[in-house]
C-alpha cells in the first residue's frame, strides 16, 4: 500500500447500507481524486457510485455507462463514471481518452480497474466490493488517504 494511505474494512448487510459507506466517501472527494473500484459482476459497484454521486449532489441518474465507457454527471464537482468492464487491454483505456479523466480537475470514479492495473495512479483511492456469507452481505474495503 501507498504511504500515506489507510485501509479500512467495512460490512454492509444492504444495498442501503453500501450507499451510506459511499455517501460517507463521496464527502471527503476533492477535485483530481480518483476512485478505483474493484469488485467481480454485481458485487454493487455501480451501487456505490450512486451513493458517491449522492454526497457529491449529483442529480442526473447514475447507472453503469454500458455503451459510452464513460458517463458525466454535473454536481459540486464535475463526476466521470467510467465502466471498463468491455476493455480487453490496457491500451484501450487510453485510447478512451482515460488520462484526460485521471488528471484532470474532475473526480474519476472506475468500476473494473481490475483492468487497469499498470495505468492507475498510485494516488488512486480503492475500493473493493466482496460478497459475504448472506445475499445481500459485502465485505467493503477501502484505501484511502491516511
Ligand atoms: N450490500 C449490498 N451492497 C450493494 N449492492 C447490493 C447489496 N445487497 C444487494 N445488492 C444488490 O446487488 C446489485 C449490485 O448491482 P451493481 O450494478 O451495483 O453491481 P456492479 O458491481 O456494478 O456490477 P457490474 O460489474 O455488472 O457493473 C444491485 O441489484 C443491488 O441492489
Ligand atoms: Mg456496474
């Protein structure tokens, strides 16, 4: 882990209580912060965003940019929501334009960074979404600045 970076680990029991987490996060967002996501196909990725968007006073409704690749939501901040989920490699991010979003004055939210790994930068929050025992348990984890 980056120096200068805490991680802590949360328990959600509902989709209500992940945007809570979320909306918690979203009010420490600053201009340039970069929010990582990492979760396999439903862990609630998208979920977080809205509860990230939310703190954020986004009104425009927040689902996963399915055939753009990246989604702009008007708030106190300007959001970029990208979904790399379709990228097969790295390459293809950039050609999205993806440095633009990562050093720019906006807040870049990335559900599959997965895909990423070796253009993210250090300086990225993360955040990784894992099913628990129950349905609708998760385990959040979350590496953000210390
Ligand atoms: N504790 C929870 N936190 C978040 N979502 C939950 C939780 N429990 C149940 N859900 C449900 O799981 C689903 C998560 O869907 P979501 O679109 O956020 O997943 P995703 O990680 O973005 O998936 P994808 O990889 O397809 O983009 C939603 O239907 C949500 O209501
Ligand atoms: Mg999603």
């Amino acid at each position: 882990m980056k120096k200068g970076m805490k991680k802590t680990t949360y328990r959600s029991g509902s989709c209500e209580e992940t945007m809570r987490l979320a909306r918690m996060l979203g009010e420490q967002l600053k201009p340039g912060s970069v929010v990582a996501l990492f979760g396999e196909l439903g862990a609630g990725k998208t979920r977080f965003v809205q509860g990230l968007a939310e703190a954020l006073q986004v009104q425009d409704v927040v689902n996963s940019p399915t055939f753009t690749l990246v989604n702009e939501y008007r708030g106190i901040l300007p959001i970029y929501h990208i979904d790399l989920y379709r990228i097969q490699q790295e390459d293809e991010a950039l050609d999205l334009g993806l440095d633009e979003y990562l050093y720019g004055e906006g807040v870049t939210v990335i559900e599959w960074s997965e895909r990423i790994m070796n253009i993210l930068p250090s300086s990225a929050w993360k955040v990784r979404i894992t099913p628990a025992e129950t349905e609708t348990g998760r385990v959040i984890e979350m590496e953000t600045p210390a």
